[in-house]
C-alpha cells in the first residue's frame, strides 16, 4: 500500500508559531565536507591502491557494485561518523556519498558490505598494513633526517558477544582483544588485533624486524628509534635491537636490584625534598644486567621523585647517549605519551566496533578505521597547518569540515552541492577545496 503521508514530530510554538519537523526535505546531506575527503583520497590513492590488491571471491558477472567501491564507501563513513553498517541502508541512497566515491547509483547495502567484509582474510590484513607502510615513505619528500621514533603500545578493545579469540583479562576486568598499534609521530604505520590471552608484546618483535627492514629499504641510512613502555621491555626485542643497530628508549618494571642501585639517587631527592617540601625530582644512570639479559649490562634512566606522597620512582632502558638523564626521559621517553591520544583516535573512529563473530573480518574492521585515519591525519598534517585545526583531533575535524549541511541537485551535466550559508567555516572550506584540487 503506497504511504501518502509523512511521519512528523510537533514542538512548542516559538513566536506563536507552530514548530514541525519532517523528514520531507528531499536531497539533503549533513555530509556536505565529504567532497574533502573524496579529494584527500584521490591524491594519497589510498583505497584505490588498497582496493586494487584485496582477493575478491564474488562473481563478477553477478556483482552490482566494484571492490573499490564498497572500500571507499566503508571508509568514508566511519570517518563521517556513521559506525554501523545498518546506517548505510540509508546512507546508500545520499548523493553526497554517491559522489564521494564516483557512482551515480544506488551504493551497497547492508547487507552487501556484510557479506563482502565476511571474505577478509589473513592477505587482506597484509595487503592493507603493507599499503599504510607505503604511505607513510611516500609522506616524505627526501629521506628524513632526524631519527624516527616507533611507538609501540596495546590498548583494550571490549567485546560484548562471542566472536572468537576473545578472552577474560584480569587488568581490564573485561572481555576483550587487545589490539597492538604502532605509530611515527601521528602516523599510522600498524594496527593488528590480537587476542588478550597473549603477553602485550606478542610479536612486538617481528613486527619491528617486518618495519625496520623496509623503512631500510627506502632510506638506508635512516636512524630508527624503538619506543614503548615497561610490556615492551623483553630480552628478545633489545637483543635483536643491539644486533641490527636500532636504538631504543624502552620503560623498565622496578625490583629490588634495581631500587639498590638508585639508591643514592632516590637518597638525593629526599634531601631535597626535606630542604623544600615541594615535589623534587632526581635524575641518574646506572648499568643494570638482569638475568634474563645474559648478564648484559645496559644503561637504564633513573627518575626519583619525592614528594608529600612519598618516593616515585621511574626506570628507563636506553642505547641512547650523549645527553643528560632528564633530558631523555622528559624529551624523549615521555613523548610517547602523545601516543595516547593517537590511539583515543582510532576510538572515535570506531577502531572498536569489532563485532563479527569470525577473527579476520573484525581485523579488517580494525584496518578500515585506520585507512579513515591516514585521510583525515594527512588533511591535518598537510593542509591544516598554521590553523586553528592543526592540532586538532579526528572528531573536531569531522565536526568542523565535513558536517556540513546542503542541499544537492544532479542532472546530466551537473552535481551541485548548495552548502548551508550560516557554516561558520566558509573560507576555511574554500581554502582547503582550492590546494586539494588541481588548478
């Protein structure tokens, strides 16, 4: 039976007149930043070149919509905001979307990115990491010269059902994955879901070999720095570190061999501490070997804080020389914090909406969200520079450049996108539309 009427929603008069809301306006989008990231997209060639690589086992004779496609449109949704793939039911008839990633047709269904995510495999996981490498090398015009850091951390990713490799983790008090994220500066370089029953740094290890030798590849006399806290400090990571010349500044659990030998160190800021009683800090080096070491002596940073709360102190292993203790440790160590919020990040962009009940598909989730990163990081980190949004997080940015309302008209000759005329960041918009896009 036809539907003659549209639903509406009545709210209180404002000037004596009536307030109704319907969903009647015909082809409008709150996505009018979109045609931002379709530019970003078509200059990295990010999920062409992804796309272009992933085994698809559909039949394509009976296939309505390309590989490429269904990437794109996956892509550009989660950095839209839209997490669930029950909101392309009705996404796929949006304009906006529909030229974003060059169709003028209906997109895919629900149903259709389901069964297409379902094919993930273990290639499809390599073929994304190996092309996200690639374009953090091509990121760089000439070789770099300052060392570059990679960070290495985990971070829990809950579950709420029954897919498999899930696991009870007594720290998080939850079930969860516990996915392992490797960053240079704000860029994405690894984003591998892993179950929580392993150890934090399973294959923390072969990962940095897999990184190190293309990163050597491209550059082969560029410094590497291996970065992480106290879960990364093992004997297999620092000794393949030692033979293969990469430096690295790693946090290092406490004991009671260790709290000996910093003893004058911890000694000398409570001296401090009781002249002032103000918070006091004391930095020193001391050669530590642990067993599991072979007896190898290393240089391991020692932080001894004093204050009304009583002793704090920190321990950091390094291969790093030639500047001070607390040099290190404040400018080198504790910078690896700002991988936190890289990884807050991943979050507003859904990293963990891995809710398939097979491994691979929800690694694919995983790997999507960060495809969505690398385009809005590289919006940032390129055209955004010496802006109020240089710093800005994804969500601010998805905020501020793509939520914008317009209303769309399309023809044959022509797709017009009318943007709202009160969008306070006009001439941000069209500064940023005029580098993306070829004179």
């Amino acid at each position: 039976m036809t539907k003659c009427t549209t639903p509406s929603a009545s709210f209180p008069r404002c000037k004596g007149r009536q307030v109704i809301a319907r969903f009647d306006g015909g082809d409008l989008t709150s996505d009018g930043g979109i045609l931002l990231l379709r530019q970003l997209d078509r200059e990295m060639g990010l999920t062409r070149a992804v796309a272009r690589r992933l085994s698809d086992e559909r039949d394509a004779q009976r296939c309505l919509h390309r590989t490429e496609t269904l990437v794109r449109q996956r892509v550009f949704g989660l950095a839209l905001g839209y997490e669930d793939l029950n909101d392309h039911q009705a996404l796929r008839h949006d304009i906006a979307l529909q030229t974003a990633v060059d169709t003028d047709g209906v997109l895919a269904s629900q149903s259709t990115l389901c069964r297409f995510e379902q094919q993930a495999d273990r290639d499809w996981a390599i073929t994304i990491h190996e092309e996200m490498i690639e374009q953090f090398i091509r990121s760089f015009r000439r070789p770099p010269k300052k060392p570059l850091y990679l960070d290495f951390d985990a971070t829990d990713d809950r579950v709420h059902g029954q897919q498999l490799g899930r696991h009870f983790n007594g720290y998080y008090n939850h079930y969860i994955f516990l996915p392992l994220f490797v960053f240079c500066g704000d860029q994405l370089l690894v984003s591998y879901l892993r179950p929580a029953s392993l150890d934090a740094a399973h294959h923390a290890g072969a990962i940095l070999a897999l990184l190190v030798r293309r990163l050597r590849q491209a550059w082969p006399e560029v410094k590497i720095v291996f970065r992480g806290d106290s879960g990364f400090c093992r004997p297999l990571i620092l000794n393949w570190c030692d033979r293969h010349g990469v430096d690295y500044i790693i946090g290092l659990a406490g004991n009671k061999r260790l709290a000996k030998l910093a003893l004058n160190i911890d000694y000398a800021s409570a001296i401090r501490f009781e002249k002032t009683w103000e918070k006091e800090r004391v930095f020193g080096f001391i050669e530590y070997a642990a067993k599991s070491w072979k007896e190898r002596r290393r240089k391991v940073i020692v932080k001894s804080e004093t204050s009304r709360r009583g002793f704090n102190t920190r321990y950091v292993v390094t291969s790093l020389r030639g500047c001070s203790a607390e040099w290190l440790y404040d400018h080198r160590y504790c910078a690896r914090g700002e991988m936190e919020n890289r990884i807050k990040e991943q979050q507003f962009l859904f990293s963990d909406r891995t809710s398939c009940h097979e491994w691979w598909p929800n690694q694919y989730r995983l790997l999507l969200s960060g495809l969505a990163y690398l385009l809005l990081e590289r919006l940032r980190r390129v055209y955004l520079k010496r802006t109020a949004f240089a710093q800005a997080q994804v969500n601010t940015l998805r905020l501020k450049l793509l939520k914008i309302g317009a209303v769309i008209t399309r023809n044959t000759r022509t797709i017009r996108l009318m943007l709202s005329s009160q969008y306070p960041e006009q001439d941000l918009f069209l500064k940023l539309a005029s580098k993306l896009v070829p004179g």
